[in-house]
C-alpha cells in the first residue's frame, strides 16, 4: 500500500489573480499562500481480484477507468495511462471540502504523487503542482487558479510569481522559530459553520478579472499581497492584521453579492471589540473559514468556544505533499 499526503493552505496575498483571465492579461501575477498542518491523505493499493474500489465521501465500484465518476481520479489514470484494472484508491481528509482550504487542489497532488510512486514515475514537486493544475484546470476546464497545487507541492510560507505563459517562479520564504511560533499564537482559522461551491465564485471572479474597469482594483490586491507576505515572514502580526483587513474590505466589496451575512456580522463583531487586528475569509470567498490575525488569545479562543465556532491555530507545514508510507 502507498500512502500520500497532501496539506491543506491559507491565502495570504493576491487571492484571485492566480487566475488565467488575469496573469494571461496583466503581464503576470504574484501571489503567497501558506501550507497548514492540516491534511488530505491517499492512499492506493493493487488488489488481488479485478476492478476498481474507489472510497471518497462516496464509493465507487467499478470494471473500467471510463465508467470512474470521481473526475480528478477518472482523469489522471487516464493521463497517467495507467493500465491494470485491479486498483483500490481512498481518500481522507483532516478538513470538509469546500471550505476554502483548496482542498480539491490539494487532493489532485496527493493523488498525483501516490500515483506517481506506484508507476514509478517522476514526482519533484514541480510536477506534481504542474500536472495536478493541468488535471483540473486544462483537462477538466474548470475555472481555478494555480495557488493551490502549487503550495500544496511545494508547503512552506511561499510566494509565486507566474508568467503570461503560465511559468511559476517559487519563492520559499524560510523564517525563524521565534516568528513560527508567533504565527502559530497570532494566527486562527474559525469555521463558520458553512460550506460553498468554490466553482461558482471563481466563474464570479474570472468574469470580473475580464472588466478593464477592475484591473485597478486587482492591481491593488497584489500591492497588498506583496505586502502582507513581507509583514507575516518578518512576524508583525499587528501590521499583518490590519493590511489584511484592508484586503478583506476590498474584496468584500467586490463579493458583496456571494458573502454570507453571517461571516460578515461575526468578523465585524470581532474586529469592533478588538480582538482581531483583521482578517479575511480564505480561498474564494462566500462562506468556510475566517483567518484572523489576534493580540488577544485568550479572549479570542473563549468567545469563539462560548459560540461554538471550531478555531484552530495556523500551524505551518514546511515539507508539502509527503509519501507516508
């Protein structure tokens, strides 16, 4: 049996313009994200008898690749030409899917690098964020950015520069233990209790990307992000905080139709009463897990549990995807 992980990340700059119908557009992008310590797990096996026994949040049993409806599954195998039909393939998760923690992403690399190790074939982390986005993004046509093959390959507090052409520049940020600790005491990710098809918001965002009269606007978000990335690596968790609230503001103004009023009302409260410095919903947007930057810990932690929000500290993992076993 071959296991793979994969970690799940947090957006940190530049959220949105990872898009093709922006970096193809405006001369290129830059954005950064960090990988948590929060994982997707595959694991595969070459069974005895024939057929293929897929486990997911469903179960799949099956004769022949073709029939597989798992799309990211039916269509790497096929990539891959993978050509036995006796194969078992389960999927786990630390983290619900569409939450805005890429968790799609972070599944196609994982399975990639699984994959890869039982077929012997070539799994450097540039070809396991490269071949997972071409799964998803030229095989599949669906509407997603390369932010989260990329960190999820590569993990690490990272940025990416990325071409017209489509070429990623990695630029692996190394900090000290002192600032990762800080991160993980200043930094928390609260569930907000709701989930939301990242498909739909990012067809919203790749139309937007398309209005000149926004190109300003997205410009601004990667100044921003650029920003942001040399404040979180340096470790000023306060200036973080409020840069990003200015990013939250930006962007929320921009999805005012798709946000949920309640994330809305609760990261208000939160930023009123000062606990946060600032914050901002994580991945495409809508709905799943508020990033909040906090002084206040101790005061955070007990009214998110007094209302029952799952919080968790942002713990960083420095390694990406990784074979297990």
């Amino acid at each position: 049996m071959i296991i793979a992980k994969a970690p799940l990340r947090v957006s940190i700059g530049g959220g949105g313009t990872d898009l093709p119908s922006f970096y193809e557009n405006n001369n290129g992008t830059i954005f950064s994200s960090l990988a948590i310590k929060k994982y997707i797990f595959v694991s595969i096996n070459e069974k005895f008898n024939p057929g293929f026994f897929i486990r997911y949040s469903s179960n799949e049993k099956t004769d022949f690749i073709e029939d597989i409806d798992h799309p990211i599954i039916k269509e790497t195998l096929i990539d891959l030409n993978y050509n036995n039909n006796n194969l078992e393939i389960t999927s786990t998760s630390d983290i619900p899917s569409g939450t805005g923690l890429g968790s799609s992403g972070t599944f196609g690399v994982a399975l990639q690098l699984a994959l890869r190790e039982l077929l012997n074939k070539e799994k450097d982390k540039e070809i396991l964020a490269k071949e997972s986005t071409k799964i998803e993004m030229d095989i599949l046509k669906r509407p997603i950015g390369l932010q989260d093959q990329y960190i999820s390959a590569y993990g690490g507090i990272t940025e990416f520069k990325v071409s017209t052409e489509s070429k990623v520049v990695v630029n692996q940020r190394k900090i000290s233990q002192k600032t990762e600790d800080r991160i993980k005491n200043s930094l928390f990710l609260i569930f907000t209790s709701s989930t939301r098809s990242s498909s739909k918001i990012l067809s919203f965002e790749s139309k937007e990307l398309k209005k000149k009269d926004n190109r300003t606007s997205y410009e601004s978000i990667i100044e921003l992000g650029r920003e942001m990335f040399e404040l979180l690596t340096d470790g000023r968790i306060k200036e973080y905080g409020h840069l990003m609230h200015e990013y939250w503001m930006i962007k929320r103004q921009r999805q005012k139709s798709i946000t949920d009023k309640n994330v809305n009302n609760l990261y208000d409260f939160l930023k009123a009463n000062e606990i946060i410095y600032g914050g901002k919903l994580v991945g495409a947007g809508g709905s799943g897990f508020l990033l909040v930057s906090t002084g206040q810990k101790k005061k955070l932690l007990e009214f998110t549990a007094a209302n029952r929000y799952i919080t968790f500290p942002v713990e960083i993992d420095n390694y990406g995807a990784q074979l297990v076993s």
